[in-house]
C-alpha cells in the first residue's frame, strides 16, 4: 500500500468519476469471497469503484479501510457509500501517475 500525494490523489478522483461501480457490498458486508473478487480485479484493472449498498450499515470509510488492506491496495476516496481504490499493476500499467 501505498501514499498518494494530493496531487496523483486529485487525477486518480478525475478518471474515477467516469466510472461505474463494478462491485457491491450489501448487506452480507464483507466476505471473503467479496474480498477475493476485488483482488482478482486488480490483475485487469488498476483503479476500481465500489458500492455500499443501503442495507451494508457498516460505516464505508471502515470498509474502504479493511478492503484496502486485504487487497494491498490504497483508498482513493470515499465519497458517501462509493468507495475508489487504487492498486498499480506492475506488469500492465494502465493508469501514469504525475510524479510530485
């Protein structure tokens, strides 16, 4: 996991706001299975928007937090129950941070 500055912070928010959520956490929370999906993403993908749903009452930064963490990715933002994550794919690079 790494620290995004503002700035790569700030581009990784732009390209997300085009995107749709690819995964939902509903009211099951946080499964394994769920867990392993979003990992499994990251090998096509480098940033990845996910949904709470109305019936997750867990609180979406704790999530975003705990999905993060499982998946060694880092949390973009979490804008009410969206939730952006960043992983860089070393292999298929899809996604050139500004650098300061």
């Amino acid at each position: 996991m790494k620290t995004l500055t503002s700035k790569q912070r700030a581009y990784l928010m732009k390209l997300a706001s085009s995107l749709d959520p690819i995964f939902q956490i509903g009211k099951s929370s946080l499964t394994p299975e769920c867990t392993a999906a979003i990992s499994e993403a990251f090998n096509t993908r480098e940033l990845i928007k996910i949904s709470v749903l109305k019936n997750c009452f867990d609180d979406p930064k704790e999530l975003a937090q705990m999905v993060a963490e499982r998946t060694k990715s880092t949390v973009v933002q979490v804008i009410g129950k969206k939730i952006v994550l960043y992983k860089e794919n070393k292999d298929n690079k899809k996604i050139d941070l500004p650098l300061a």
